[in-house]
C-alpha cells in the first residue's frame, strides 16, 4: 500500500487488523440490532403500526444506520486507524450511532427528529472535521464529493424528521436512503471530480474483509441475544424448550453457511480482483442483505419460542421463512462476488423456502420454523459434500 507524508494513508507497516477502538464501535450496532428487533417483534405481535409499515420503517433506520457503519469501514481501511484524527471521527460516530439506536424504537414517531438530526450532524459533521483538522489531507476532493452527495440527502431527513405527519415521513426518508446508497455504490461522482477510484494498492483488503466478517457475527450476536431473552421470559415448557434448541441449530447454520469457504476468502478475493473497489462495494451490500436476514430471521425465533403451538399468523412467515431467504440471498450474491458462480444448493434453498410459504401457512409456528432449518441444513450438508470431493478453492472474482 502506499504511504504518504502526512501519514494518514495505510501503508504497508500498518496493521491489518480491526483496531479495539473499532470493536469498541461495533459494540453500538450490537445495540442498535437490539433495538432494530424490538421494533419488528412489537409489529408482528401488537400491531399497532401494521406489520408491512413495521417492516418499512425499521428497514429505513436499518439502512441509515448501515451506512454511517459502511462509511466508517471503509474510511478505516483506506487511512490509518491509528492516527488520532482518525480515531477522533470512530469517536464521534461511537456516539452519535449510539444516540440514533436510541431513537431506533420510536424512530417514527417522538424521537424521528432526534434521529434524522443526529444522522445528518454525525455525516457531515465528521467529513467537515476531518477536512479541517486534516488540512484537507489526503485527498480535499473527497471531501466535495461526499458533501455534495450529503447535502442532496440532508435536507431531506431533516424535514422528514420533523414533520408530524408520518405519511409524509416515510417517502422522504425513503428518498434521501436512496440518494445515500446511490452514492455510496457509485463512489460520490459529482461534476468535474468524477467518482472515487481507489486502486487495491490504496485498500486494506485483509481488514475490510474482516470488518464485513465482523460485522455478520455482531448480527448472529444479537440473533443469540433474542434467543437467551425470549427463552428466559418463557414458561420453559416442553415446546419452548424445543424451540429454544432449533433456534440455537439454525444461528449455527447460518454461521456454518457463511463461513463456508467464501465467507473466509473475501480478503484475498479483493486482492485478487481487477475492479478492488467495486467488489469491496459490492461485498457492503451483500452483507447488507445478509445481516439484514439475520435480524429478521431472529425476530422469526422469538415468535416460535413464545409461540411454538397454536395459530400461525401468515405475517409470521415473513420472519421465519424470508428470513432465512433474505440471507441465502446475500449469500449467494457473495458467493458470486468472490467465486464468479452461485451454488446450486443456495438457490435450490431458495426455492424451497418459496415452496414452504403455502404449505406452511397451515403449520404451527415451531413446525414452520423447523422446515426452514431443514432447508438450511440442506444447503450446509450439500456444502460439506461438495468440499469433501474437491481440492481448496482459489477466488475468482468476476471482475
């Protein structure tokens, strides 16, 4: 990697490794989850705001608190973790992520300004600090760059944040995600600079690649925490019990799946990549659909754990069987990412779970729950079979 004077650029003597200011970091969007999936559990058990409008507006918080963690990570992968300004800005997102995840349960409602506000200070806030205490070192276009994308988005979740009327709340923050994600995904192109370009002498591959890593198990974390905290409340019943134990199986598949060979090459396929930069984007968004999975997949726990027998609401499939899909998904984009090819075990999987939603409509919810880890040790059976007849795969990425 190479190295500048200034020394705010990685280079090759720097770690490769997170940082325990980083972990300390992550420690908040454990949190955050946490809150993410108190709101889902509520929407699909008390129905106050209707499931579908739950869904939406955790989605919303979901992805804006997405891409203040993206954005970090890959600030952190380019620049040197340890230098002081640097750590200032993991500092000043520690707590203003913090605050946004405690907005997160009623994001929408008495405290949607306190996130929206938070959310714009802590983007712009940080950029305009390290653009001034860096001297405007390393690079003083990507600060106009991100700005400029920043200010088309701004206005918009602060007007939606404090607004009254939520139906006017929820399009204009749906807009103002995607002006961010279209950013973030094309590298803030604004007029007369162009894109970002970084080449993979300029990223930490080996530490982007374990941030993502670090990230999805953060996320399994907090599908372990809805699991201990719907099992404890619980009566302990014979039912329970089971549907404690096949909660815990499925949080292993899931690590099981991931894992599986793609999950633990993303570094070396960054560094073997002819486009570094769009695949690293790419694996952000993979992951994205991943976590995503994860968390909807625990609420989908927390539904057969303290309701194992009886009516099985047809909203509850969106849990407990799109979970599982949404993280097949994710997977299975990663795993082209990393590979050029998608498993046939992976969509096969998806198809399944696609199958099950008519039949599992009359199931309880534990039976509903123990198809969809079925299919998931279907996918993790076929995986171990596939690599027990090959040698090690290489990573080719497509591009």
């Amino acid at each position: 990697m190479r190295n500048t004077p200034d020394g705010l650029l990685r280079s090759e003597a720097t770690r490769q490794r997170a940082t325990f200011l980083e972990l300390f970091l992550d420690l908040v969007f454990v949190f955050a989850l946490t809150r993410i999936s108190a709101r889902l559990i509520a929407d699909f058990t008390d129905g106050q705001r209707g499931v579908y409008a739950g869904l939406g507006q955790a989605l919303l918080l979901f992805l804006a608190l997405w891409a203040v963690w993206s954005v970090t990570v890959w600030s952190t992968s380019w620049l040197d973790p340890d230098a002081p300004i640097v750590q200032t800005v993991i500092i000043m997102t520690l707590v203003g992520a913090m605050t946004m995840a405690v907005a997160v349960p009623n994001g929408f409602g008495a405290r949607a300004s306190l996130f929206a506000i938070t959310l714009v200070t802590l983007q712009i806030g940080r950029v305009v600090f390290f653009h001034l205490a860096g001297h405007g070192r390393p690079d003083p276009q990507q600060s106009i760059r991100i700005m400029f994308w920043f200010g088309l988005s701004a206005p918009l979740w602060v007007v939606g944040g404090l607004v009254n009327d939520g139906t006017i709340r929820g399009p204009l923050w749906t807009l103002a995600v995607l002006i961010d994600y279209t950013g973030l995904f094309l590298g803030w192109p604004t007029p007369r600079l162009g894109a970002q370009r970084l080449g993979v002498q300029m990223i930490a591959a080996e530490h982007l690649a374990e941030r993502y890593q670090q990230f999805l198990l953060i996320a399994l974390g907090e599908a372990i925490f809805v699991i201990g905290f719907a099992f404890s409340g619980s009566e302990f019943h014979g039912d329970q019990t089971g549907g404690f134990v096949l909660a815990l199986a499925s949080t292993v598949l899931l690590w099981r799946i991931y894992f599986h060979v793609a999950g633990g090459m993303l570094g070396t396929a960054v560094d073997r990549s002819r486009n570094p930069a769009r695949l690293a984007t790419d694996m952000a968004f993979a992951h994205m659909v991943m976590i995503a999975g994860i968390v909807l997949t625990g609420v989908g726990f927390e539904l057969f754990i303290t309701e194992p027998l009886g009516h099985l609401p047809a909203t509850w499939l969106i849990a407990i069987l799109g979970g599982p899909a949404l993280f097949l998904a994710g997977r299975s984009a990663l795993e082209y990412q990393v590979f050029g090819r998608v498993s046939r075990s992976r969509l096969a999987g998806l198809l399944a779970l696609g199958l099950l939603v008519p039949v599992a409509v009359h199931l309880e919810p534990l039976t509903a729950g123990a198809a969809a880890a079925v299919v998931l040790l279907g996918v993790a059976g076929a995986d171990a079979r596939r690599s027990r007849h090959r040698s090690p795969e290489t990573p080719t990425p497509p591009y």
